[in-house]
C-alpha cells in the first residue's frame, strides 16, 4: 500500500533532508593550502602541499575520534595575484575552511590576506618574505618563515661576530628589495660598532665599474650587497678582477644556481643569508624526512618543512577551539588562537615542530625566526656557516 505524502510531511522530511545536509557539513574541517601547483614556482609549490598534506593526515585521525572529518583543500595560484584574487573569494565562500596555509609569492599573500580580513580567515605563509605583509595591522595573517629584514639582522650579527668586521661597504641594488635591505642592515651595524665605509646603488655595468672604484679606495673587509642574482653577479666578479678580496655578503637573492652560473669560480668564499636552508639543517628533521621519502619518493626540501609546521599550527589552533568549545569553531575563534598560539621547540621523533617553537607577535611575526648563514667554498658548494635567531623583538 502506497503511502500519500501531505503537504505536512514534506515539510518534515525536506526539514529532515536539510538537517541531515547540515550537520554532515559541520562535521568537515577543512585546511586549504594555495601555492603555485604549474608554472616556474609549481615544484616549490608542490613541496608546501605536500607539507600541509603529511601534516593533514597524521591529524586526521585524532579529528575523527572527536567526530569531524579534517581534509585539505589545495588550490593552485599560479604565481598570480590576480587568480590569488579569485581563489580568495572561493575559499571565503567554503565555510568548511577554518585555516589556510599559503602563499608562497609575497605579492598572492597580500591578495590573500585582504580578501580573508573580513571573514577574520586564519592564515599562515611559509614562504613569503616580504616586510609589509605583517604592517598591515591584520589579526588573521601569520608568517612562519623569516621576514627580508631578519636576513639583514642576521648578517649584521654575522659581519661583527664571526667576520670581526670594522668596516662595511654597502651596496644596494636599487630595488625595493635591496634597499630595504641596507637600510635595515646599516641600522644594525651601527649598535655594533661597526663603520659603514660607503654606501652606493648599483645596477648595470656602468654603476658597479664606479660602485667597484668606490670599494677599492675605502679598503673595506666587507661588502655587503642587498640585490638579486642579476647584478649580484656583476658585483662579484667585477671587484675580483679589480684585486678586492674584501668578503662578499649577500641575501637570499643569491640563493640561486644562476647566481654561481654567472659568476663562475668567483663565486668561491662568497657568503650569503637565507631563511629556508636544507632539511638536513634541522636536528630533529629525521622522522619526517623518513615519512616524506615513504609517501612521495623523494627527498623534501626546506620549505617542506615550513608548510609543515604552518599546517600543524592552523590544526593545533583549530582543535583548541574545539576543547573550548562545542560544535565546529568559528573562523574568528580560530584566528584568535593561531595568533595566541604557543608551541614548544621539540628535540626528538616524532614532532609536530620540525622548525623550532612557533608563536606569533602582535603584528603576525614569528617570534623567533631562523636565519642560516651559507657559505660558498672552493668547489662552489653551498655550506652551513652559521645559524642565526632572529626575534621579532630585533625586527622593530
């Protein structure tokens, strides 16, 4: 016998359909992670992805037995702050997201980070450097790895510690880059005594043949240059062939293989800072080298561990919330407990800190961020020269 469905019913059962719907939806958290997936930067993407993704999968479980599903979403920004746009209100919209761990560019993290202010969306960058992104008085947006300026903090403690430097000649390669780069460098300089000899903008041939003219005369020990490894280049090469054996400290600039294609054997003795640096430099990196190798094959890179570590943060926050409180957390809960955030460093395997104790500043900044020193030797390989810690303090 067929039953006839009243108006009443229906009612009940579209009610009950809605419900149902709903709470399924509740149940999933979401992480989104937005890299380049294609493009130039797409294997420097695909390496935070599948940081967040191992970080996503250890957690799953812990998540399942309070009764939510925790998934990633990953969304491909190709490098572009217009398509950084775009994603931006899509991830708004999936109000499954409570954290996203990304971008990589600088310039897709600012889009991002505008597009999330009013959803008060949580947000962790592993890779982006740029000073201005925590200037910006933003409550949701985090940075995990260090700022442009801590690398001129750090070479600055470098120059007077371990080079014993008195003077410095300085050089920028007219960027906004390098300038800000000397600038905060030279602000370092002085409290340690140290003299900046000179201090010159150069890019292109013409400018280094008289920034090179300027070097020599002042019979500085060090040239510290704030640029990319297109004039970096130049530079080097020019003050050899002028007898300057004064040392060469650089940025991440140079952190590049066209840097050592262009400049050759020059390159030999050339010091330069950056903030990933290999796995292999972290002490406890052991176990999640081991899962990473299992999973995909490969070896991880130092970024890796960064999209790791961001990713870990956002689940640690958002399952705080969930102890705090009943049901699913709001976005703004879990903006408040990402920047209020305190992870301790940890020392043996397994770890959720591969990168040290993570905890923000007021202004997003990681409060103590790593700076490695590397050192180019006489068959051009990169080595570890020294490791720095930089403390959001420094970067006032």
């Amino acid at each position: 016998m067929t039953r006839a469905i009243t108006p009443t019913s229906l009612c009940m059962l579209l009610l009950s359909s809605v419900l149902l719907c709903g709470s399924a939806e509740a149940a999933t958290i979401k992480v989104a992670m937005v890299s380049p997936l294609t493009g130039g930067l797409g294997p420097f993407g695909l390496e935070v992805k599948r940081g967040a993704e191992l970080a996503v999968k250890e957690q799953a479980a812990a998540f399942k037995a309070l009764g939510h599903d925790l998934q990633l979403v990953s969304f491909d920004d190709q490098s572009s702050p217009t398509i950084g746009t775009q994603l931006a209100k899509s991830i708004v919209t999936d109000r499954a997201i409570l954290g996203v761990v990304g971008a990589v560019n600088s310039s897709v993290s600012n889009v991002l980070a505008q597009g999330f202010a009013t959803a008060k969306l949580a947000m962790i960058t592993p890779a982006s450097t740029n000073d201005q992104l925590t200037a910006q008085n933003w409550t949701h947006f985090n940075r995990l790895v260090a700022p442009d300026r801590a690398q001129a903090v750090a070479a600055a403690k470098y120059i007077s510690g371990e080079l014993q430097a008195k003077s410095v000649y300085v050089v920028s390669d007219n960027t906004a880059y390098g300038n800000g780069l000397t600038r905060v460098l030279m602000s370092n300089l002085k409290p340690l005594n140290v003299t900046v000899a000179g201090y010159i903008g150069a890019s292109g041939a013409a400018q280094v043949a008289d920034a090179v003219k300027r070097i020599k005369a002042s019979r500085a020990s060090v040239v510290y240059f704030g640029g990319s490894d297109d004039n970096g280049p130049l530079l080097v090469k020019a003050l050899r062939a002028a007898g300057v054996k004064a040392t060469f400290v650089g940025s991440d600039g140079l952190d590049s293989p066209s840097f050592l294609q262009r400049t050759g054997i020059d390159a030999a003795g050339v010091v330069y800072s950056t903030v990933y640096g290999p796995a292999s430099s972290f002490s406890n990196a052991l176990g999640f080298t081991n899962a990473y190798q299992a999973a995909y094959k490969a070896k991880p890179s130092g970024v890796t561990l960064y999209a790791y570590d961001a990713a870990n943060a956002i689940i640690t926050a958002i399952k705080t919330s969930l102890d705090a409180g009943k049901g699913v957390p709001t976005r703004t809960q879990v903006s408040t407990a990402v920047r209020a955030i305190n992870m301790p460093a940890c020392f043996e395997n397994p770890c959720v800190t591969i990168t040290g104790a993570v905890g923000f500043s007021k202004t997003g900044e990681r409060e103590r961020s790593r700076v490695l020193i590397m050192k180019f030797d006489n068959v051009l390989q990169a080595q570890v020269a020294k490791i720095l810690i930089v403390s959001a303090n420094d970067l006032k």
